[in-house]
C-alpha cells in the first residue's frame, strides 16, 4: 500500500479555521513537523485543501 510523506512547510498563522483543523487532523502543528499517512481519497483530499502549506513526497 502507498503512503505519503508530508511536512508542513507554512505556517498556519492567517490561514481559515478549516486548514488549520486539517493539518491537525493530519497530525502537523508546527513548521517542520511530519508525518507518513496512507494513499487513500481522505488523505487526498486533506492535501488538495492545504497544499499550499505542505511538501508531499511518496514514502
């Protein structure tokens, strides 16, 4: 099964309640922090929402 790599690259400072609570739910808090999550539709659409913030490289 494929997964993703992804660090948060932006701050959260300025962006819209619903970014922020998707990089929570993805488990990034602060700059730098990462976290390996499956390639499945949910986790797909949480980094459409805030690919602006983040780096993706497949695990």
């Amino acid at each position: 099964m494929a997964q993703f790599n992804i660090k948060l690259k932006k701050s959260l400072i300025g962006a819209k309640k619903d970014q922020i609570a998707t990089a929570d739910s993805l488990g990034l808090r602060k700059i730098g922090d990462t976290t390996v999550q499956p390639d499945n539709a949910q986790t797909q659409g949480k980094i459409r929402k805030i690919s602006h913030l983040i780096e993706v490289t497949e695990a």
